[in-house]
C-alpha cells in the first residue's frame, strides 16, 4: 500500500439491502461532524441511480449522497468502477466516470479483473493520501463463495486497505442470526478476523426480547455486537438502487390532495428525481407496474431507463401505454426524465445496439419527437430556465444520455440553457434529458400549484427546501446511528484493530 493517511473502516452485509449504504453514509456524517476529513470508497458498484460529479463523471448514486453527507465534493476515485446491467447477463461498465464497454459477467471476470483490480487499487490509495479517515462499502455478500476468487468488492478490498469490517445484518426480513453466523461460517479464518464485530439494522419493537439472541450470538461466534440501530421512519435519502422500490407503495391514497403515478419498468433507473415530491405533505407518491393499478392521478412521471427499447417494449406487454394516453386524455400531466422522455415521442431506434438487438420500436407518441441511440454518452451538469405558467424559472440539474432526440415540428422547448434548448412540451405532455428537475424548489412548486389550481386548490409557496431537508435528513440519520452505537469504542477499535494474524 505504501504510504497513507487514511484509517479506513469497511462496512459489508449479509446480502443486498441490509442497509449497508446508509451506515456509510450515516459514518460519513459523524466522523465529518467529530472533525476527521471523511470520503466514502464503493470500488464497484452495480446500480442504475448515478451520479454527475462536477467534473461531469459518472459513479453510483450512493458514493455521491455520501460525499454530500461527509461535506465534500464527489471524485470517480470513490467509485472508481460503476456497473450498468442493460438486460440480463450484460452490462455497461463505466470506469472512472466513463464508459468502456458492454460485456457480459462472465467476461468481465476473465478479461478485465486485472485492469479493474489495478484502478480500484490506484484509485483508493489517492483517496488515502488525502483524507484522515475513508468508509468503504461491500457489496451483496462476502460469503459469495462461487465468487470470491474474483472478487473485486469485499473482502479483497478489505485486504488492499488494511481495514476492519463491520458485518451488518438486517433484522427487519427475518432470519438475522442464521445470516450473520452463516455468514461468518463461509469466510476464511482470516476474513473472519478481519470482521471486528456486527450491527443489527432496522430493528423495530422491544429490544429487551432481543437482548438474549445478543448474549447468544457473542457466546458462539466470539464477536462482539456493536449495536442494534432502530428502523428509522421517512428517511429521505436517495437511494441506490431498485431494490429500495420496495419501500414506496403502490397504493393511492386518498388523504393526500395530488396523485402522482411513477411508471416503474424493469431497467429503471435514476427514479431519485421523484424524491423530493415525497416532502410536499399533500402529494402521495406510488410507483405503478400493471395498467389496472394506474387509474386517474393527477400527474405520471416515466422516469430514467437503462433501456429504453426494452423497458417501452414492457409497457406495451402489459397495456401501461394505453392506460398512460387514456389518464392523460383525462387531464393528467405525462412528464418523461430521459428513457421517459424517449419513450413519449413518436419512435426510438437503436442502429448500432447500444442498447438491445431490437432496431427501432414506435412509442407512446405524446410527444412528435424521435430518437436515436447514439454510442456516446452525454453526462455534464447543466442550468438553465423553464417558462412556466408566465414565469422565467432558473433550474439546475444534470445530463446523462446516450440518445440524440429531433422535434419532427415545430414544438415549445422545455428548458433555456444558454442559448441551447432541452426538452419539448405540448399541453399536458413534456418530457427533458434534464435530471433534477423537480430538486429545483420553485419550478416543483409551480409545477404542483398548476396541478393545486386545476383542482380547485389554493397555491401554496414554498414550504421547504428540498437541499436544506437533505441536509436535516443526514443529520437526522447520524443522531439516530450515534445512538445505537458506543461512538468513541468504535473509534477506538478502528484505530486499534488488529487481526489474529497481526495485520491491521
């Protein structure tokens, strides 16, 4: 490793959503807050929500919210290689913000590891000479036992920075012990001893009852628990990826004045641009798979997709595209974000299969648009303005596309941005390449005061900042992990982590 500065701590899971991100992330936050300069490290990460550092670089969504949570700006070196699965058993793989190449798993793991392990190793060992503390996040398993001669994200990154790991299971789906023991049980010995002890996540009810399966657990495995964190209610932060979308219903709700419908297709990706909805008090936000579940709301929202073709192809299987035209005859508001965007036009084709083996495939058509896959990726941070309702409304946002749509007439841009327009609205129907839209607090106003108006409601002002409340909400998680976990021992057992073997 040579020289560095950094003391790293890893956290890794049981399996995938055991809360892994939001640990790091809440870590992030409190060594940020005690005074230690923190970045996050995910050297692989498989997701579809990204993020636009400033220098317009991809990584995963997850080591960007963390960056924001320990305070500073995002680099690709905190996510050095980002993986972007387009269908089954084939991915785009982005490398330091961007793109390589498609391959399938199988080639990935025989044709590039080398070149992978050698950019994960450069990448963190920047990040160590510059910071005095780095959180690094696993990934699914360390116990993937079919995996770990290749592994490029657990234990073997663990090994590259010398860290202790801190195991986290989540009690909230049943079986947490058999998950923790077994997976201690399939690492080596000294994987083993590298995991300084356990934290049970998202724990709801009398801890009391619990308290006897802690004793037990010490008893048998020799590691300590170094905490039970509670199940924290409305976190409002964004997500990885779609396995969060089990979070959000699926239900209307008629406490709520404005119905907002999100179509959810099987590669969606980027659905973070809904978040801040979820913060208005009289908007209700569900994500729809099945045309009988769409009714009437008020608005529908086709967000991002990392296939579009396919993804516009699911609709029309299951009859979503007509239940879209039909609501939005009825008045609903049709707002497409990129893959969205593509797939309310007249046709997306894809000649150069970026994205599928389909050419072309007709789509919704609210929109005389056409689009074209290109082999390009655009990603750039953006700004611009959107007339809106007789406004000039100044928004900023982020790009990230592959696609080169044309207007096929005359139409209304959506958005200004310094002499070059984006997007395209008729009506009730528009749609933008521009992610972040409604992170803008005064457009989400006006947007949803159209809708307030139409329905007979009164306007209202703005009511809360959306990066204020993202603020809040890290500091909201980092009182709620301080709690549930001995802070300063934690402290003390990272810096004075040693395994069996005397490396640490």
């Amino acid at each position: 490793m040579g020289d560095k500065k950094a003391i790293p701590v890893m956290v890794q899971g049981t399996h995938s959503d055991a809360g892994k991100s939001i640990l790091v992330t809440a870590l992030c936050r409190i060594l940020t807050k005690d005074g230690y300069l923190t970045a996050p490290f995910k050297s692989q990460n498989m997701a579809l929500n990204s993020y636009i550092t400033v220098d317009g670089k991809e990584i995963g969504r997850a080591q960007g919210v963390q960056a924001e949570a320990a305070g500073i700006a995002a680099t690709t070196d905190m996510n050095p290689v980002l993986i972007k699965p387009n269908r089954d058993n084939d991915a785009q793989i982005v490398v330091h913000g961007k793109p390589v190449s498609n391959m399938k798993a199988s080639d990935y793991r025989t044709d590039y590891y080398e070149t992978a392990k050698e950019v994960i190793a450069n990448a963190y060992n920047r990040l160590a000479g510059s910071y005095d503390r780095i959180v690094i996040e696993g990934a699914g398993s360390p116990a993937e036992v079919n995996l770990n001669d290749r592994e490029l994200v657990n234990m073997s990154v663990a090994k590259l920075a010398d860290a202790p790991v801190i195991l986290v299971g989540d009690i909230n789906k049943g079986g947490v012990f058999a998950s923790l023991v077994g997976t201690l049980q399939l690492l080596s010995e000294a994987d083993r001893d590298r995991v300084m002890g356990v934290v049970i996540n998202k724990f709801r009810g009398d801890k009391t009852l619990l308290d006897p399966g802690l004793e037990w657990f010490e008893e048998y495995t020799g590691k300590p628990v170094l905490g039970v964190i509670p199940f924290i209610q409305d976190l409002h932060i964004d997500a990885e990826d779609s396995l969060s979308l089990s979070e959000y219903t699926r239900n209307q709700n008629t406490d709520k004045h404005i119905d907002i419908a999100v179509i959810e297709y099987p590669k969606i990706s980027n659905f973070t641009d809904i978040d801040p909805f979820l913060i208005e008090h009289d908007c209700h936000i569900r994500f729809v798979k099945e045309a009988a579940e769409l009714k009437q709301p008020d608005a529908i929202i086709l967000p991002g997709s990392k296939n579009t073709i396919e993804d516009l192809v699911y609709l029309k299987d299951r009859g979503l595209d007509q239940a879209i035209m039909a609501a939005q005859q009825q008045g609903a508001f049709v707002f497409g974000i990129c893959g969205g965007y593509q797939m309310i036009g007249n046709k997306v084709s894809d000649p150069y299969q970026v994205e599928t083996s389909l050419d072309e495939v007709q789509g919704l058509e609210l929109l005389p648009i056409e689009t074209t896959l290109a082999r390009h990726k655009k990603t750039v941070r953006s700004s611009g303005t959107i007339e809106w309702n007789g406004r000039t409304i100044p928004v900023t946002g982020y790009e990230i596309h592959m696609g080169e749509t044309v207007a096929k007439e005359s139409v209304e841009n959506f958005i200004e941005m310094d002499g070059q327009a984006d997007g395209t609205r008729k009506g009730n129907v528009m749609g933008t390449y521009f992610h972040g839209t409604f992170h803008n607090d005064t457009f989400r106003t006006a947007f949803l005061n159209l809708i307030r108006l139409e329905k007979g409601l009164p306007p209202l002002k703005i009511t809360t900042s959306f990066r204020a409340h993202q603020e809040e909400e890290f500091d909201r998680l980092a009182f709620h992990v301080r709690e549930a976990l001995d802070i300063p021992k934690l402290y003390d057992q990272i810096t004075t982590f040693k395994t069996v073997g005397g490396v640490g």
